[in-house]
C-alpha cells in the first residue's frame, strides 16, 4: 500500500490573477501557504480474490470492472492516461477537512493521485512535473474553470508567492522573518460559514465577468504587492496593515462575481469584524467554505473564541513539505 499526503492552503491575496484567461494577458500574482490539515490518499494492487476490478472509496464508495465506468472525474482522467498496468487497485481517500470548502482540496486531491500513480508504477517525479500534470488533468483534460495557485500551493508547501505570466510561472518561499510569522499564524484563525459549495458556477461567471473585472483585479493585484512589501519588511510588518490590505481584497473579490458572498457570509463577516477581528476574507472561490479572521493580539482572539460559541473554527500551522509518499 502506498499513502500520499497533501497539505491544503489559505490563500491570502491575488486570487483571480492567477486564471491563465488573466495572466496570459496581464501578469499576476498571489500569496499563500499551507497548512497542517491534509488530504490523504492510499492505493494498493487489488487481489484477484475480489469480482471487481476497481474499488474507490470517497465519500461515496464505487465498485467497478471498468475504468469507463468509473465516476469520480478525476480518478476516472488520472487512471485512464497513467495507470498502464492489468492491476486492479483500491484507492481510498480521507481528509482532515470536509471538501467544498475553499481550502484547495480539489487540487488536493488530483495532486494526490497524480503522486501515487506514479510512484505505483516507479516513476520519480519532481514537484514542477507534478505541477504541470494536475494542471494539465484539471484544465485540459477536465476543463475545470480554475485558477493555478492551488496546484502549486499543495505540491510545493509553505508560505509562497507566484508570479504568472504568458511564457513562465515562478513560486517563490516568501522571506517573513519567524517573529512576524509566528505573529500572523498566532492572531489568525478559520471559521466555518456552515455552507458547503461547488466552485465551478463561480468561477465560471467569475471568467465570464473578466473584461468588467479588469479595473478590480488590477486593484487585487495592487494590493498583493503591497502585502508582500509589509511581509517582507522587518521594519514597516504591522499586523493591522495585513488586517486592512484583507479587507480591501475582500471587497473587491466579492465584486468579481455575484455568487462569491451572500448574506449569511456577509452576516459571518461583520460578526468577527465586530467581535476581535482586525481583518478577513473568505477563503477559495467564494459562496461558502471558510472564512479567515486575523485580530490583533491574543486578548483580542480569545474575545472572539468565546463569542462564536458552537460555530466551527479552528487553529492551524503552516506546512512546510507539500505533498508526499508516506
């Protein structure tokens, strides 16, 4: 049995810029990292014992003589182009966070599969092999309406900023001092909008919009080199400056598609602003999923704790290795 374990990301600014449909015309850039909840992923050769061929199991369970019939998309794209072998498998899938949740499980997901597929058949990728393959399966394969940032984000691990352009994509660590780190990770926290979400009507409409949203997305992307100054910055790093840069990208990314907020995130929204929070956004393509709150300092933190009661949330480390083979 071979196990693969992805970590999944908060992305903190520059989404939208990262769709090939912008970059290729504008460049872009997003800030992200990951953290310490995955994705996990087990394969194993399937006995000839069993009258199936196929057994997947998700949060559905298929059982299958032919990979035809099989219907999870990904599953289905990644066997059918990789899997050259007579072999029936088991795969199984678990994950720290539920999906549709804004937390780049999707990618996640095929990123996994893609590095036990191959390490099945004992082939060694590298991360930037790994990066084009799960861009190539969920864009050109599945037609997924996406950005790239989640697909780097999972395979590389940390805390990252990518440039986009036509001809050349760059992930780089960002240089945050440990101090201004631990202050950032200590004051942030992410709770649950209590709705669960498919992405692909959103960023579909989110592409559809893209000639309206050229004027915000310059805007996003202002304020994504801004924050990378302010991280990167020992002197001018001030956790307010990265509460307020939050805001102003929330406001526009919920202006990129009207499907990206409704009033019950907008309700989540202002109840942390009102009760600790300095800053925050929802995270992913938008319409639920999590919602990123950073306040100021620990008093500030546990105020808000202790308001949201039975509401879901929860603390988080960065990740620092990205996808592997267990």
């Amino acid at each position: 049995m071979i196990i693969c374990k992805t970590p999944l990301r908060i992305s903190l600014f520059g989404g939208g810029t990262d769709f090939p449909i912008w970059f290729k015309k504008n460049k872009g850039m997003t800030i992200s990292f990951t953290i310490n909840k995955y994705c996990y992923l087990s394969m194993r050769t399937l006995p000839d014992l069993f009258p199936f061929k196929y057994r997947l199991r998700y949060f559905v369970n298929e059982t299958t003589n032919n990979l035809s019939q099989i219907k999870h998309p990904s599953i289905k794209a990644i066997l059918k182009k990789y899997h050259k072998s007579p072999s029936g498998l088991e795969i199984v899938h678990s994950s720290d966070i539920p999906g549709l949740s804004g937390l780049g499980s999707s990618s996640a997901f095929t990123v996994s599969m893609l590095n036990l597929i191959h390490r099945y058949h004992n082939i060694s990728l590298n991360k930037k092999q790994l990066v084009n393959k799960c861009i190539e399966i969920e864009h050109n394969i599945l037609k997924e309406s996406s950005g790239y940032q989640d697909q780097y984000a999972c395979t590389y691990g940390g805390f990252n900023f990518i440039n986009y352009n036509k001809n050349k994509i760059n992930i780089n660590s960002l240089k945050i001092n440990k101090k201004n780190l631990k202050n950032l990770i200590s004051n942030s926290i992410l709770v649950y909008s209590g709705i669960q979400r498919k992405s692909e009507i959103i960023e579909k409409d989110k592409i559809k919009n893209m000639n309206d949203n050229n004027r915000k997305l310059h805007k996003i992307l202002e304020i994504t080199n801004e924050a990378k100054s302010i991280f990167e910055s020992n002197l001018n790093y001030n956790i307010r400056s990265i509460g307020n840069l939050l805001n102003e990208s929330w406001k526009y990314k919920r202006e990129l598609s009207k499907f990206v907020s409704n009033s019950k995130i907008d309700q989540l929204y202002n109840f942390g602003l009102e009760n600790g929070a300095i800053g925050g956004k929802l995270l992913g393509a938008g319409g639920g999923g999590y919602i990123l709150f950073l306040t100021d300092n620990e008093k500030n933190q546990k105020k808000l704790i202790k308001k949201l009661d039975k509401k879901v949330y929860f603390k988080f480390s960065i990740d620092q290795m990205g996808t592997q083979i267990l």
